[in-house]
C-alpha cells in the first residue's frame, strides 16, 4: 500500500511539474508560396492558415514546439508578371506538422509579474501533405524536356509525354520539410503568453506545385524552388491556469 500511495504522489507531482513548463495554444495567420509560379514575391496571393501548437519549455530561454497547421496554397501565372502567357495554375491544400526548437535571445516568464518581452528564433523538422486539388494545366511535359499545349501538340513516338498535368489532380503529396523562422513573444498576464511569427518551410523530394522543369519550346523559364511560408499571430496559456497552488520555481519558467 505504501509503494501504491507513492507511486501516485509521483505521478501526481510529475503532472503538476509537467503542466507548469507546458503550454497550449492555437496559430491564426495567412500562408503563402513561391516556385515555378511565383520565383520571388512574398505574401504574393496569401490564404488563410490556423492551427493548433504545444510548447515544453525546459528554462526560460530553450523550449520545444510541436504545432499542426492547416492550409490552402495558389499559384498563377496570371498573378506574376513573370510569364502572364503561358498559363500554368495550380491549387492545393496542405496539412503540416512539425517539431521545432525554440530559442529565446531573452529570459521569458509567464508570471504576470515582468511582462516580459523577447524575440525568438526557431529550427527544426516538419512533414507536410499536399493535396492538389485543380492543376488546370493546358500543357504536358514531353521527354525532351519541352512542354506543350496538349491542344496543338503532334504525337512523337521519339518523344513522348512524361508527365501530364491531369494526372495530378486530387491526389496527395506527401513531403518532409526543414521548418525555420523567428517572431516575438509577450507575456501580458499570468500564465499566458502570445505572439507574431514568420516561418519558412523548405520542403524536400517531388515538388508542392506539381510543376518541375518548367519549359516552353525548349526554353526554361524559371528555376525557381518549391518554397512556402506562415505569418501570423498565436496565444496560449500555461497548463496550470486554473492551479491556484502551483510552486513558485515552475511558476516562474
């Protein structure tokens, strides 16, 4: 009975422990792409994005950040001033998660007390699934490496289609991806802490938009990587809000 009873203080003291360096909380911001369809311009046509994260903070400068986001990408040739012409357009929805690293350059608390304010960098390892939706792709890419129109094409049994577009649609694209970013935190009120953030996400393997070795007539027209990002606002609250009799050591990581 004596070893019962203290194996339970001990779970009960590891819960308390474990709920005063944890936080909750959810991400409400916009995403946005770059690529073939977009080679350089940020927050070029941004969608909405939310989720929802976890937070272990081991001191009051390094913590560990699991998070799971939803969104939705576009890219357009029409919406760059790039290659207007050539028609290309693609359509996803895109499901994240992730582990990430969290370093504060400052010592940040949760007690109400300081307020405390600091900017933060954070690195880690994601997995992403893609799923396009509508390519809406007039072309085919053929082994030589061109595309054409699939309306005005000639069949060449020396060179045929390697990919064709249509054969995309709706189907899932699963992608590991490298997670970095920075952002600023806020304690405005015990126990609960809030802030803006921009992340990158590179991702790795076959590309998000679908798009790989863009030509037309035998010209490249953009060398572009698959890249994609989130930008926005979080908040989230301390596990032991409602724990009137939390110790004053955690209470204060």
């Amino acid at each position: 009975m004596k070893k019962l009873i203290t194996a339970i203080l001990i779970l009960l003291f590891s819960g308390a422990a474990f709920a005063q360096r944890s936080d909750v909380g959810i991400f409400i911001g916009s995403s946005y792409y770059t690529g073939d369809l977009n080679p350089g311009k940020p927050f070029n046509k941004p969608l909405p994005a939310y989720g929802a994260l976890y937070r272990y903070n081991f001191n009051p400068r390094i913590a560990i950040k699991a998070g799971l986001t939803f969104t939705q990408f576009q890219g357009a040739d029409k919406f760059s001033k790039f290659q207007p012409d050539r028609g290309l357009y693609f359509n996803s929805t895109l499901v994240e998660g992730s582990a990430q690293l969290e370093v504060s350059f400052y010592e940040f608390k949760v007690d109400g007390d300081d307020h405390s304010i600091s900017p933060y960098i954070f690195a880690g390892i994601g997995y992403s699934s893609f799923k396009v939706s509508n390519s809406n792709n007039p072309y085919v890419t053929l082994a030589s490496g061109d595309i054409q129109d699939v309306t005005t094409f000639t069949v060449d049994p020396k060179n045929p289609i390697v990919d064709n577009p249509q054969d995309n649609v709706n189907k899932s694209l699963p992608l590991p991806n490298i997670p970095f970013g920075l952002g600023i935190k806020y304690n405005p009120f015990e126990n609960v802490s809030m802030g803006l953030e921009w992340g990158l996400r590179k991702p790795f393997g076959k590309n998000a938009d679908k798009l790989d070795n863009v030509y037309q007539q035998g010209i490249r027209v953009s060398t572009a990587n698959d890249w994609y990002a989130f930008a926005g606002f979080w908040i989230a609250i301390r596990l032991n809000i409602f724990n009137n009799n939390s110790c004053d050591e955690f209470k204060r990581h």
